[in-house]
C-alpha cells in the first residue's frame, strides 16, 4: 500500500531495484520526520556528527563480524586495490570515534548520533521503501564506564524513541527480539502495527507480553507421558510420504510423530528432532550453537544416526513416538528417548498462535508489524574488540560499556502511510504532512480568486504554517482528488462568489 501511494502521490520514484528517489514532495515529509528524530536525540543528550559511508573492510574483519554480514554487504576496491565497503551500520567507526573523545571515567557519560545513508545488499528487496539496499538511518551510541550507567542511557533513548513514535502517530509495540549480529545481551524493536508487515509480532491479552516471533520461548502444556515403552519396530507404510499421509495411515495425531531435520551448521552436520507439528526456529538453533549460519542438508532419521543430535524439549515428555526410517515408505513406531543419543535438549521450535503465553499462560496471539526502530545493549562486545578503554579513579583500565539505538526515517514514512490512509490516498498527521494547509484555487483565470488566493497564501506562511497554492489550470475536481491523494490535513477552497472561504479538513469534510 504505502510503495503504491507514494509512487502516485509523486513523493518517490524508483531509480532500480532497491534503490528509490525522494521526491520533492517526500522530501518535505522526509524532513519533518528528521526533525522530530533531530529533536528527540537533543534533548536526550545526544551529539550529532557524520561518519563516512566508505570504510575500509579490515574494520570489520577487526570486529569480526565480516564474515557475518556476508554477501548483505556491498564491497568494492579503490585504484590501489584496497578494499572497503559500503556501510551497512557504524558501531565498528562510532567506537573508534569514542577512543578520540577522552579515556578517563570523567569523561563518561556521552552519546553520539548521525542521520546518514546506509547500504545493505538485500536478496529480494519489496514492499517500496519498507526493503530496501539503500536507506537513512538515525543511529546512536552510548558510552557508559559500567551497566547501570549503560541502563541509564539506554533508558534515555527507549524515552526518546516513545515520544518519536507517538510525534509520528504511529499505533506502535516494543517487542524483545535476537541481537543477531549485533551482539549484546538485549533487543528490543518499536514495530509499527499493520497487515504487511514483514515481522510477526507475538502479543497476549492476558498480560503486556510482547516479543519477535524468533525469540518468543514455546512453552510445553502436555504433562509428561506415562505410557509403558513399547518395542520399537519398522512398520511399511505404502504411499504415505507427509507427515498428514502417515498420520492417517496409523490413525494418530501429528503431534504423535517426532520429525528428524539434518542441517549443515557452519560446516558441521547436525540432526534437529521436533514434535511432527512444529518448525524449527533457526534463530533461536544459532544462538543456542553460537553459530553464524546453517543450511538444510539431505534427509536422515534420527535412529542409528552418526551426527550430533539437538532435541526440542517438548519431544521429552513424549514415549512411543512415530519417526521416518530413511527407507522409501518405510516408518519406525514404538521409538523412546532410549533409542539414540541425544546431546543438547533445548527450546528449538517455532511458537504457533494460541500456544501459552510464558509470562501469565494465557493464549499467544500474532500480528504483522514493520520494524523503524531499535535499541540494544552492546555491553563491552565492541570495546574488548577494538580496545575502546577508560582509566578508572585508580588509573586502572576497563572496557566501557555500549548501547546502540538505530531508527529508519523512509521504513517511518512507509509506516505512517501503512497505517494513515484510505481509498483517496494518504491522510498524513499534521506532525510530518508535506504541508499543513492546501489553498485551492477553483478557476485560475478568475482574477478574484487568484487575489484572494494568494492574500490567504502569503497570510497563512505569515504565521509560520506550511501552505501549497495550488493555481493550476486543473479542473476543480482533478485539484480536489490531487490534495487527498497527497494526504495534506487542511484545505481552503477558493471559489465564484469570493464574499466566503470555504475550510475544509480533508476526511472530515466539515466546511466552516
């Protein structure tokens, strides 16, 4: 929706796939969102600077996290065949930044912000401004000598990030969410609520409950099985080869069957046993291995099988469970705990819809939401990296602690047209529209109107409002239909028998 109306409304243009201009009209808006951010991170405290897009790739390799932003980062060589990279994020020159600032505790603590253009090499970028390879981005970072002044800061820019969602009008939740590559010990997303979102939030009505569908914990509700262990036998199953066909064949619920996936992770071969109704959450498998990456590999079954096995703590509490026996329509019934060695029991499974909350145990719900903002405490990951210290009163050296804070201006703008906007076009709040007040001219040939057009015009700018003359030589309808497809709030309506103005809120189509 938002891609679609902000083409037409003539606010951004496509240049290539990824890659978008702003518009003279969307700059307008784009403008007023920065100010807002502008304005939050001062009176938090932030400093404004600007860091270079162009940085040399050994930065990262520093850092380690090269290797993790992989093929997502735009790499390039200069004439002396150097080679550097297009930004993707700063903590790596933020932190370098910091070494020139001061060492001693005295100097702590500060935070540093810049609103700049980051690139990243996405796989299928979507959705207008919401995915895309090149975007402004406002990010800042704390820098605090221990946890509770790192708390403090973070809790600073958690405030301003409220109140630039709320300036905005944005219906908005703060979910927990994984670090990634990041790093750090906590996430936390402003997600803006709407049906294209691309992240699934997962919400309770029992409690204030919020998190990312790839952290949200799954907890098990079925009591552990008391049944007697059966003798494990192979048992042909002629034609049934998914997991409904072979429940039907034996008469049982999926939830009966435990599903055997062989994964490569990061190079290692690796079985992942779930209950037959579950996904596997790779999120939470490479956080749990402490790995960067992992790729579906051939299929195997569990029983006899020569590779490290990571079992769902759910399928514990099962006995007697239905597995495939790496045999054309062959299954193994009767299969126990007992029957193959496992080596780590953990959380592993996607959380469905309806399963129990983890705070108060009432029933999940999911919505779809765009994440603009989020926050993280680094902690010391960056500064032990990179040798970012302070000299305590002791003149001892410690690693300072970190917090990162990064919000995307256009994924806003896309946000706000998601969630403002109706069969005519857009409806921007007053805070960010590209101008407040339209005045219309009905007939552009009509001296009087013109008069009192431009009277009105240079009397609203007079008290500091944004106000667009529109004096085309449009019909009145083409004008009327262009100002609600722009989304501006207010129109003045300028027509024959000047003696009254009319004032109209587009929407509310109230006429004073």
């Amino acid at each position: 929706t938002s891609g679609n109306l902000l083409v037409r409304a003539g606010m951004i243009k496509k240049s290539s796939s990824g890659i978008y201009m702003i518009m003279p009209m969307g700059k307008r808006v784009l403008k007023k969102i920065e100010e807002i951010v502008r304005e939050e991170m001062d009176a938090a405290g932030a400093q404004e600077l600007l860091m270079p897009a162009m940085i040399p790739e050994e930065i990262y390799e520093k850092s380690g996290r090269r290797e993790a932003f992989g093929s997502n980062m735009f790499a390039l060589k200069d004439r002396y065949q150097k080679n550097y990279v297009l930004g993707p994020t700063h903590e790596e020159l933020f932190t370098m930044a910091a070494m020139m600032k001061g060492s001693s505790y005295k100097d702590f603590p500060y935070n540093l912000y810049q609103i700049q253009t980051k690139f990243r090499d996405e796989t299928r970028p979507r959705y207008g401004l919401i995915r895309v390879r090149e975007f402004i981005m406002k990010d800042a970072y704390s820098f605090d000598i221990d946890e509770a002044g790192l708390h403090e800061s973070y809790m600073k820019m958690f405030h301003a990030y409220q109140n630039i969602m709320e300036r905005c009008k944005l219906n908005y939740k703060i979910v927990k969410a994984d670090t990634g590559a990041m790093g750090g010990s906590l996430s936390e997303e402003f997600q803006a609520i709407t049906d294209i979102g691309e992240d699934v939030i997962v919400t309770c009505d029992g409690c204030d409950f919020s998190s990312n569908l790839e952290i949200t914990e799954v907890i098990d509700a079925s009591e552990p099985s008391d049944a007697e262990e059966q003798v494990m036998e192979v048992v042909e199953t002629p034609n049934a080869r998914t997991m409904e066909e072979v429940a039907a064949f034996f008469h049982k619920s999926v939830n009966e069957f435990v599903k055997t996936l062989i994964y490569t992770v990061d190079g290692k071969t690796m079985a992942f046993l779930l209950k037959g109704n579950r996904e596997l959450n790779e999120t939470k498998v490479l956080k749990l291995l402490k790995a960067n990456e992992m790729e579906l590999a051939p299929f195997e079954e569990p029983v006899g099988l020569e590779c490290p096995i990571v079992m769902d703590r759910e399928v514990t509490n099962m006995k007697n469970f239905i597995v495939g026996a790496n045999k054309t329509d062959h299954h193994i019934v009767n299969v126990n705990l007992k029957d193959f060695e496992v080596e780590i029991v953990a959380d592993i499974a996607q959380v469905h819809e309806g399963d129990i909350c983890p705070v108060c145990g009432k029933p999940l719900k999911f919505c779809k939401g765009i994440e603009v903002g989020n926050t993280f405490k680094l902690g010391t990951k960056y500064a032990k990296t990179l040798g970012l210290e302070y000299q305590d009163v002791d003149n001892k050296l410690h690693p300072v602690e970190m917090g990162c804070y990064g919000f995307g201006l256009e994924r806003c703008m896309a946000a706000i047209v998601e969630q403002h906007n109706d069969e005519a076009g857009i409806i921007w709040p007053a805070s960010v529209a590209p101008f407040e007040v339209a005045v219309v001219v009905v007939s552009s040939k009509d001296e009087e109107q013109m008069r009192i057009g431009n009277e009105l015009y240079e009397a609203l700018k007079k008290e500091g409002i944004d106000v667009l003359l529109d004096d085309r030589k449009e019909r009145p309808g083409v004008k009327f239909k262009d100002m609600e497809l722009i989304g501006i709030p207010y129109r003045i309506t300028v027509g024959r028998g000047i003696q009254a103005v009319s004032y109209t809120h587009l929407r509310a189509h109230e006429t004073e």
